[in-house]
C-alpha cells in the first residue's frame, strides 16, 4: 500500500464507524501516523438508517466522507480498501490495495446481521446494516407499492404491501413505527387508489416484550406506541425461515409477505488473523482487556461493537451500542498518549448514559439512570442527542430541515425509487 512516509511510529484504525472517527480525531494530535482504512468512503450514522429505509431522510444526510474527518491532514491518511487479514508477528495487514505494516494496530470492525448460521434466510430477507441496505427497504417497498396499483386482486396487493419484520429491538421497533408513519402520512395521498389497510406491518419477537434490552416500563410504552400506529406486534414468536414468501414460526403462526426484514441482532464482524481461542465464538467479538488490548497480543487493540471487554459489571461485554465505541476510543486514545510518555495505561470504565428509542412522531421511549421518560419529551431528547452525535455540520442542518419539514406536513419527502432493487433470491416473482 502506498502511504506518505513519516517519521512517527504508524497507528492502522480499521474501520470508520463511531470507535474509528473518535480514534482518528484524537489520534492525529499526537506524535503518530494515523491510517484509517475503511471498505467505504464514509462514516454511515447507523441509528438514523430506518429513516433512510423510510423515505424520511436522504442517504447522503446520515453519511460523512472520512476524508473530511480531519483538518490537520500531515499525519492523517485515508485509505479505501477492505481489510482482508492481520499478521500479527509480521505486524502486517492484507488489504485489497495491498499489504501494510503497522506499529500499533487498531481494529474497529463492528458487527454484522446475526443470521444464526441460516444463509437460506440470509439470502431471502432483506437486512440494514449499511447505507445501501437501507436503500435497498426504501426501494423494495416503493416497488411493492408501484406494483399493487397494477393488480385488483386484493390479496395479491395485501402480499405487496404487508411488511414483516423479525426482531423487536429498537432497529425492528424503530422500522416498523416509522413504516406505519408513512401509511398514516403519506400513502393516502400518494396512492388514492390503495387501501392503506392493506398495508399490514407485523413485529414479531422470541422474547415476550419488545425492546428487550431496555427497561420493562419502556417495552410497555413502545408496545402500546406500536398498537396505536396500527402494528401488529407478534410476541413469543420465532421466526424459522422465510421461504417462497413465507415466513413460518415455532408457534403455528406465518404469513405471506414479499417483504421481510431480519433485524433480530448483530454478531462482531472480525477479520481473518487473530487466533481464535483470542475471539468468542458465540459473539464472534475479539476478547480484550480493560485497556482495550487483545487478548494475548502486545500492540493490537479492540474498540467498540467487536470488543469483548468482560468485567464484574458486564459479564457479557458492553451493550453494542454507540456509545461504548465512542468511549472506549477516547479512553483509547489517552492511554495512547499515556503509553508514548512511558506512563501506566488506566483501565476502560463505562459510563452508560441510557438508552432510548423511537416509536413515531412524539412518540419515544428512554431509559434515563433510574427513570423512564415517554412520549413527546422523550422524542424530543431523542431528536437533540441525535442531531448532537450526528457527524458534520452540514448533516445536522439538512437531518434538522428535513425533520421540521416532514414534522409540519405530515410527509416522508425522499420517497424515490433512485436505483430499484432486485431480491438477491428469485421468488418466482422476480426476475
Ligand atoms: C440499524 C441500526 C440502528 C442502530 N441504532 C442505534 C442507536 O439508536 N443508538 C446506538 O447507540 N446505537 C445504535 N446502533 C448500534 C451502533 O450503530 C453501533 O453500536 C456502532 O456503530 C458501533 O460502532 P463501531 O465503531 O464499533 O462500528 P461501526 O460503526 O459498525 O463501524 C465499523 C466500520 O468498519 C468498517 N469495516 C468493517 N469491516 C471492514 C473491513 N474488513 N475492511 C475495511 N473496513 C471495514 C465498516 O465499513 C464500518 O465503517 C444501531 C445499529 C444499527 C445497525
């Protein structure tokens, strides 16, 4: 790989997600060369993707090109590759532009769709994880809608437009809150000629609440946000396989839908290299130490979703959510700076802010210390810390535009089929 030559000892960050960009904008300002490599151009706001699934947001408004990260660019490289694995005693990444040496290595990896081992399922479901999975939703049920005008058959119509989603966790509940938003909001006008009943959303859910990683008065809450907007939520139901267009369960429940969506979790997305008695094979997330050091090797790090940090107070590692990347690379960084003046590196502490998710217009729940907060001062705290985490300034004004124009008209503005979608699996009706 082709990189400037430099004086200071060089820091590979791979991945650009939230650990990545914390790591890179604090990293530059030591005696370091920092290289971030990522598989895309841009840092993908991932807790805004359901609004870009839903024709709330436009993609480029929850994207931020790395390249712009930072100001200072003499010891900062951006390299667009996919990492393909590490040589720990070589101290050498593989990368598809090329092999590159490192002094420190920083792996930011995240997570990726957990399938449980079903590529059946993997194939046929549609899933969001990244900014073209979420454009893949937005497309794929623009499409659906597009074809349901062309039938009178009210049962093939039902098919096109109903919705099925596995997995009530905030991706599941958020998708499927804002799904209903646009049947309230914008198919009466934009598709007189269908009946917006027909637009059936289903939640369903192994667990018997929704929300599960949230507290029991927040799953109440969205559940009954969720009755309200007309979701069919389907609890103690686990979803089995998806096939022909049916989806069957455990219980003797299934159903009929050209759409199913699988966001029933994520597992860590390692890359080839790190031996694997260094990985935990359940969660496929690297086993590292309180200074973010894995397992078993002296100059490789860990931060965020791919990071197993085990302690007393987190037996099973922290939640895989923003803010322990963020956190982790920050405190990351200062043992960095500890490490470069010879000084003892302190111990990664979690501080959990809470955690909230959104059910629909000033509907939101949040898990705030001991207390939990619903409704409109919920949705309101939730659109501020989402705007304030949100990466560039020019994102946070058009996100901010955009949700006071669709607040006031009642609207989802980027519903546009720009590049339609063809599923993967052909259904046999597909081509
Ligand atoms: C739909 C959805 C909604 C979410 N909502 C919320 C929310 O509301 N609040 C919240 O706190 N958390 C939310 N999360 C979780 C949160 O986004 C993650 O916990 C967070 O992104 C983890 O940060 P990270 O830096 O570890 O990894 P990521 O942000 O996932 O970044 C990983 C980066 O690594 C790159 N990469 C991976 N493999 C390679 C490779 N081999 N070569 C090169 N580059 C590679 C990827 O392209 C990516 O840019 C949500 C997640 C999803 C999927």
């Amino acid at each position: 790989m082709n990189l400037p030559k430099s004086d200071f000892p060089r820091v590979i960050i791979v991945g650009g997600g939230f650990g990545g960009v914390t790591l890179s904008r604090k990293l530059v300002k030591q005696d370091l060369q920092v290289v971030l490599i990522d598989q895309h151009n841009y840092h993908n706001f991932q807790p805004l993707m359901y609004q870009v699934a839903t024709s709330g947001l436009e993609p480029d408004s929850i994207a931020f090109p790395l390249r712009g990260l930072v100001e200072q660019k003499k010891n900062f490289v951006f390299r667009l590759a996919e990492v393909y694995s590490v040589e720990p005693v070589l101290k050498e990444l593989k990368t598809s532009i090329g092999s590159v040496k490192f002094d420190y290595l920083i792996l930011a990896t995240g997570s990726k769709t957990n399938f449980f081992g079903n590529s059946e399922l993997e194939e046929a479901s549609l899933q969001m994880k990244s900014v073209p999975q979420a454009l893949n939703i937005r497309s794929y049920m623009l499409q659906n809608l597009e074809e349901a005008t062309l039938t009178d058959d009210r049962e093939e119509q039902r098919r096109l437009m109903r919705i099925v989603l596995s997995g009530a966790g905030p991706t599941g509940v958020e998708l499927a809150g804002a799904f209903a938003e646009f049947r309230k909001g914008v198919l009466p006008n934009d598709y007189p000629d269908l009946d917006p009943d027909l637009m059936e959303i289903h939640l369903l859910d192994g667990s018997d609440r929704v929300l599960a990683s949230m507290s029991e008065k927040a799953s109440i809450k969205a559940k009954k946000y969720l009755k309200k907007l007309g979701v069919n939520v389907h609890l103690n139901v686990m979803v089995k396989d998806y096939q022909d267009n049916l989806v069957t369960t455990n219980t003797d429940f299934s159903i009929e839908a050209y759409s199913f969506i699988w966001s029933a979790g994520v597992i860590g997305n390692p890359i080839s290299g790190i031996h694997e008695e260094h990985i935990n094979q359940k969660s496929q997330r690297y086993l590292v130490d309180q200074y973010n050091r894995i397992q078993g090797y002296a100059d490789i790090f860990a931060v965020g979703d791919i990071a197993l940090m085990q302690t007393e107070k987190f037996p099973h590692g922290h939640p895989m959510v923003a803010q322990p990347a963020i956190q982790q690379g920050a405190h990351l960084v200062s043992n960095f700076k500890r490490m470069l003046k010879g000084r003892e590196l302190k111990k990664f502490k979690y501080f959990d802010k809470g955690s909230m998710a959104t059910i629909g217009r000033n509907k939101a729940v949040a898990d705030v210390g001991k207390f939990t907060l619903g409704g409109a001062l919920a949705w309101f705290t939730w659109l501020g810390v989402h705007l304030y985490f949100l990466v560039g300034v020019r994102n946070r004004l058009v996100v901010f535009l955009n949700w006071t124009y669709n607040y006031f008209n009642f609207d989802r503005a980027a519903r546009l089929i720009i590049r339609p979608y063809q599923k993967k699996k052909i259904s046999g009706r597909l081509k």
